[in-house]
C-alpha cells in the first residue's frame, strides 16, 4: 500500500504526463489502474461527443473483475514504466516483489469477500477529485474553433 500511496504522489506531480514514456497509452492505463483500485466500473459511458471521457471510461471499464489489490500492483508497475530513474529506482521489481510476499492483513482477506458481493452504495463518489484525473487530458488545440 506505501508503493502505491507513493506512485499516486508521483502521478501527481506536474513534471509526470511530459515524461518520455508518458505516452497517451500510458496515462490512459495509469487512469485506468487508479479508478479500478478504487472498484469496478460503476458510471455510464460517455457520449460520443466526449472522446476524453470515452477513453477513461474503457480503460476503467476494460479491467472490470481486476481485484484492487491487482490494479494497485499494476499501477505501481506503470508508474516504475514511465518514471524509471526516478519512481522506477526506488519502488521496482525487487520492492515489489517483496511487499507481495507479505500475507494480506485479515481484514483485506474479509474486505475482499465483502467486495465480491454486490453492496449498496459501493461507488466512487470522489471520481472528480483523483490524483491523475487530468493526466490523460489532451492539451487545449491552439486552432481556431468554431
């Protein structure tokens, strides 16, 4: 949980989305990571008239049935992707692996139960508050609009 914790501060920074390996791709799966260590996909899909919000929502959508404890070591793994020297050095492969080693607390094992059954009110009220919410968001055309 402290890598994650530490990978969602380094999203967070404004140097991170101008990355060299913060490819388009990327940031959409870092998004995608982040809204499904929070739960399945919970929202309607975007319109048609909202290409930013469709591809958050098929990448929060595509990992549907991903347990958090999944989407979080993945979003780790991501982060150490775009981030190698910094991020990468520090909370790698080897820490990984380690902190995997460690048996789930008892409660995680039961959160996890209560998880697989479908709860009233499981949502994600703060969607518009995430840390990389704006990660994936395209920069403003500099073109004339209409």
């Amino acid at each position: 949980m402290a890598a994650f914790k530490a990978a969602v501060a380094r999203a967070s920074e404004p140097d991170f989305p101008k990355l060299p390996n913060a490819s388009r791709e990327n940031m959409t799966q870092v998004y995608g990571l982040f809204k499904q260590s929070r739960g399945d996909c919970n929202k309607p899909k975007p319109g048609m008239m909202d290409p930013v919000g469709r591809a958050k929502w098929d990448a929060w959508y595509g990992l549907m049935g991903m347990s958090q404890a999944e989407a979080m070591a993945a979003y780790v793994t991501i982060i150490a992707k775009i981030d190698p020297q910094g991020f990468g050095q520090a909370h790698g492969p080897a820490e990984q692996a380690a902190a995997e080693q460690d048996p789930p607390p008892p409660a995680a094992a039961a959160s996890a139960a209560a998880k697989q059954s479908p709860a009233v009110g499981q949502g994600n009220a703060s969607a518009a508050s995430t840390p990389v919410e704006n990660a994936t968001t395209p920069p403003a055309s500099g073109g004339s609009g209409g």
